[in-house]
C-alpha cells in the first residue's frame, strides 16, 4: 500500500488549497477513505472520511461547511478541498487507508 500527498504550502488566513492523495497496492474503489492532521504539540485528529463511492461524507465538526472530501475512483486519488482556512487550520495533513496505512503528509500552513 502506498499513499502520496501533496497540495499543501503556505496559505493566507480565508485562502483556499487543494490536497491530493494518490493511492496503489490496494483495490482503491471499494474503500473508504480518510483525512487526518497534526498540529504541532497536539495529537492527530481525524477531518474527513468518504464511502467508496461517495455517497456519504462525515466532517469533524472544526471542518464542516468549509472543507470537502471527494475521490475519484478512475484515478486512485483522494481529495481535500479547503476553503476559508483559519491559522488553527495549520498542521500536517494525513490521508488514511485500511485504518493502519498512511502517506507521508504534507504541510499546511495559514498564515498572514
């Protein structure tokens, strides 16, 4: 199983980003799919899950009506989209499959 993210950078407070997550060695279209972060000194949280053919999302409450997951089973690849970005926003952004597998994350930073 491998998982790739990229997207993140440096962001001002109310910008937007788009992280990507590639995903191989594993039937990509019949899982769920999560988005985790962690923010520097604090633990990892979950942010988002998608089903495997996206007909439900769940939000952590933090994220909700400003961050969107999606996934596009053609491509292997898991999305998160992030709009109104506050600084506590700022963390390493995870995806997640199979519950144990993870990509290597990557930064997002909010910052004025």
């Amino acid at each position: 199983v491998q998982l790739v993210e990229s997207g993140g950078g440096l962001v001002q407070p109310g910008g937007s980003l788009r992280l990507s997550c590639s995903a191989s060695g594993f039937t990509f279209s019949i899982q769920p799919m999560r988005w985790f972060r962690q923010a520097p000194g604090k633990a990892r949280e979950w942010v988002a899950t998608i089903t495997s053919s996206s007909s439900t999302t769940y939000y952590a409450d933090s994220v909700k009506g400003r961050f969107s997951i999606s996934r596009d089973n053609a491509r292997n690849t898991l999305y998160l989209q992030m709009n109104s970005l506050k600084s506590e926003d700022t963390a390493v952004y995870y995806c997640n499959a199979l519950e144990s597998y993870w990509g290597q994350g990557t930064q997002v930073t909010v910052s004025s």
